[in-house]
C-alpha cells in the first residue's frame, strides 16, 4: 500500500514541477497524505476511522514543531478538506496553525495533528480568516489521549474532534490559544487563481491533480 502511494506521489509532483520543492504547497500535501495513512491504519485508526465516516471536513497539519514557537514562527502549516452531500471531497484549502502551545508531552519535539470537522457550526468557524481555539464558548472541542478507542460516544457530541501522533504513537494534545489563519497567498499559487478557502472547501471550485492522492486517501478511509 505506502509502495503505491509513494509511486502515486512521485507522479503527481512530477506532473507539478514547480510545486514539488520542500516547504512547497505540493509538499505540504504530499505530508498530509502519508499523515492520513499513518493516522488511519493500525488498530487505533480503525477507530479514528469511525471519526472520520461522520465528519463534515478535516484538517490535517502533518508537521506541528514544538520549537517553533520559541523562535517565534509558525507551529506549521496545514490543509482543510471537506466532503459534499455526494460523498466528493474537495481540494485543499492552506491553512498555517501557531500562536499557542500545543501542550507535546516532555521530549516530543514535532507531532501530526488531524481535526475532523462534525458539525456545520464547526466547519464554519474554521472557515473563518482566523479562528482562535478555546475562544468561542459556543463550540466544543474534543481532544482525545492516547486511547482513541473507547473514546467514541462522548468525543462525537464535539463540534470538532482532534487527536495527534509522534513518533508512531497517538497522544493527546491541547489546542486551546492556538490560531488557525488561512493563507490565502498559498491557496492562489497552488491553483493559479484567485480563490479563498469558502469557494475551495464549500463550493469546490479549482482543483490540482497533485492533490487526487490525498483525497483519494480520505475516500479509502473516510468513506
């Protein structure tokens, strides 16, 4: 499976040259596809699997970096997704994640970090130009330890549902203070007009085949 995935992320950067440069909006992507994979499989992503069948959108930041914020940069980027009443997920919107501590246990340095959107409301928070987590008491956010399963029944009531992983193994990070901005500069160079994350995620306008991986990996696990 990851021998297929990796031949089908060489060609969609081949078909992108420009974009397949590391820091590169196409990179960013290819990250986020092998973070699906590596969130989805095993016996902990059966479960989060379950997450993912119900949720509206997601949001995958394949690299957040702990020493990010004592420099003062961004905690990474990330790219949101969401799916229409057919079942169609869109293309990525970009996304940079920062200004908060994301709460990594001692000694965890980077981690991957999904967020599956449940809800219209919590869908549409994001979509805002910049959303603060823990500052909209309207919504509930929902962070899941190290034991995703057995965690289903309260972690679906949550607007948004996030859980991480470093170094193979889930844990459960804290999202309160930390801002996800869209970027939009991103979402235009990636598909070469000027669109904004609403029309990319909602009304599904513009496409970039490099991207076809990525949503072809949310369909495999997510339905």
């Amino acid at each position: 499976m990851k021998r297929l995935l990796l031949a089908a992320l060489t060609a969609a950067s081949l078909a992108t040259p420009s974009l397949a440069l590391a820091d590169s909006p196409q990179h960013l992507v290819d990250s986020a596809t092998l973070s699906v994979e590596s969130m989805m499989g095993g016996s902990e992503g059966n479960q989060a699997q379950e997450y993912l069948r119900r949720a509206k959108a997601v949001v995958v930041c394949p690299n957040i970096f702990r020493g990010a914020f004592f420099v003062g940069g961004e905690g990474g980027g990330c790219v949101m997704l969401s799916r229409n009443d057919e079942g169609r997920w869109s293309y990525p919107a970009f996304y940079n994640m920062g200004s908060g501590s994301f709460g990594l246990q001692i000694g965890v340095q980077s981690a991957q970090v999904m967020m599956m959107i449940m809800t219209d409301n919590g869908l549409q928070a994001l979509l805002s130009s910049q959303f603060k987590f823990g500052a909209d008491a309207g919504l509930s956010v929902a962070t899941l330890g190290a034991g995703v399963n057995g965690a289903m029944s309260t972690g679906l009531q949550a607007d948004i549902i996030s859980f991480s992983m470093s170094e193979g193994l889930y844990g459960g990070i804290s999202l309160s203070g930390s801002v996800l901005s869209d970027d939009a500069g991103t979402d235009q160079s990636y598909y070469g007009s000027d669109l904004d994350a609403r029309q990319i995620v909602i009304d599904q306008e513009g496409s970039n085949q490099g991207a076809n991986p990525l949503r072809e990996m949310l369909r495999q696990y997510g339905g």
